[in-house]
C-alpha cells in the first residue's frame, strides 16, 4: 500500500494546531520532529515537548487529494507562519525489520552477549539474550541501558532476587535472570511495556522468575538490587520509594542521567542512607552505582 506523507514547518506555538487539523482532514497519523538541531531530553511530566521550530509530519491515504490538503491549510493559518511545504508518495514496508538491519549482536562486559533473532552467538562462560526492536524503549543500543547491562555482566548476582524499576523492553530484568538472579521483579507505568517484558521473557524462557506489574500492582519489599533505568528527574523525585526497597548492604544502580544531572541525583540518594560511587559514564550518559548502609 502506497501512503501521502504531507509535512510542512511552523512554530511551537502553531505545531499542536497544525496537528490538529491534519486530523480533521482525515490524517491516519501525524507526528513531529525537530526541524534545527535542539534535542530534548528531558520533558517535564506528562508534557509533550515542542521544537521552537518543528516539522508537523501527516500521513494520508493515497485517495488523498495533497494540493487540496495545501490549500485548505495554507487558507486556514494564513496568518501565521508555514514554511517548506513537503509531498512524499512512501510504501509500506516491514519497518521493524528495516531498522533491524542496522541492530546487530553486542557484548556487555566479558559475559553477557545481546542479539536479533537468528544472530545468537555461542560463546564459552557466556549467555546470550534475544531481543528484537519493538514497541518499548530498550535494545541495549542506548548508553543508558548499556552501562546497566555491563554493570549486571560484571558483578555476581547469583541467587540475588532483583527489582527492575521502568522496565521497558524487559532487557535488564531478562539479563539479570540470564546472569544467575533468583527471579526478578519488573515494574513500569505503561502497560506496552508489561506486556513486553513478558513476550521478550518467554522468548528467552525465563519468564518462570519474572513477574511483571504496574506500580499500583506492586507491594513493596526489600530486595538484594534495584536497578532504575528511567530519567534524572523521576529518579530524584522517586528517590524516597526506590531507596525502601533496598535490603541493608543492597546494590542500587541508576541510569538515564545526565552528566550534568549526576550530582543532584546523588543528593537526592544520599539523604536516604545509600553511598554512590563516582559516576560511570558514556558519551553524554553516565551510570551511578549505589550501597545502602545498614
């Protein structure tokens, strides 16, 4: 099936109307992207973030008629700005497939190998995970879920019963269980990612020591490591809550942070008795490593 990708670029003030009216002349999905170069990071919670100049992408049915499209938008935000009209005539294809092209099996530290389907490696004193590109974040691809999965191939977590906090794709859950975990509990806001973690578990048969939930699903215990992938600014405002469900002496490794951010997450940490370790970092990213005192 062939598809209309009409786009056109305005302000953020206008983005979110554009949008809008896309929808209202039959746009089966409309998506945004930066149209400079002002990457975001961090929006603020249950915020949608807004480039200052944004490129408003909408896909069409190919009975779509793109000039009339034009016409009726142009007419409708004539005093406002619209810059850099664009019409594409795009097929379909296997998308996930395509970016798997690009997905290759990696090595996290010296026991832990992540692969695509059909690409596992067989390595001695190693195990490998299968894990293909889906709906939720998390292939080991990005330096934040990297530096989790040395972390996890680099220390001994046999017969460790571990907490996954912002579990996603299920990756680090997965690897700890493949790594010697007695069993793992996975934890996430969005139900895509439960359901993901428990189709990626099966695929590596560990789903007998993996139990999912939404956080309102979840009763707290202490457990031997926490590991808490998400961004700086849940971690410091989720600080308190993270920090109870450590056992005296237990391991707490958090991610998804900043260079720069590294030191308020410390702080907000701190206060509830865990020593961190100097943060790990790659590229823009860095890991920090954490101990509860008794």
């Amino acid at each position: 099936m062939t598809w209309h990708q009409l786009s056109v670029i305005t302000n953020k003030n206008t983005a979110t109307k554009v949008s809008d009216f896309f929808s209202e002349l039959g746009a089966v999905s409309v998506t945004y992207m930066d149209a400079e170069d002002h990457p975001v990071y961090e929006p603020a919670l249950g915020e949608t973030e807004i480039w200052i100049s944004t490129k408003v992408i909408a896909l069409f049915e190919i009975e779509a008629e793109p000039e009339l499209v034009k016409t009726l938008l142009f007419s409708q935000f004539k005093e406002l700005t619209l810059n850099s009209w664009f019409e594409e005539i795009i097929q379909d294809q296997a998308w996930e497939r395509s970016w798997m092209e690009h997905y290759h099996p990696m090595k996290f530290g010296n026991r832990l190998w992540v692969c695509p389907t059909g690409q596992e490696k067989k390595e001695q004193n190693c195990v490998c995970m299968t894990l293909d590109p889906g709906l939720a974040f998390g292939t080991g691809t990005h330096p934040t879920t990297a530096l989790c999965l040395e972390w996890l191939s680099s220390h001994d977590i046999s017969n460790k019963i571990v907490i996954d906090y912002g579990c996603g794709s299920g990756i680090l859950a997965i690897a700890a269980v493949l790594l010697g975990a007695k069993e793992v509990h996975a934890i996430d806001i969005d139900p895509q990612a439960i359901i993901t973690t428990q189709a990626n578990a099966e695929k590596n048969k560990v789903q007998d020591k993996i139990k999912n939930y939404l956080p309102e699903q979840f009763s707290s215990f202490e457990a031997d490591i926490v590991l808490a992938n998400i961004l700086a600014k849940p971690l410091c405002e989720l600080s308190e809550p993270i920090s109870a469900l450590l056992k005296p002496q237990g391991q707490l490794v958090l991610s998804g942070i900043l260079n720069e951010q590294a030191n308020l997450v410390i702080d907000a940490y701190t206060k509830f008795n865990i020593k961190i370790k100097s943060p790990i970092s790659q590229e823009e990213w860095c890991r920090l490593d954490g101990l509860k005192n008794n």
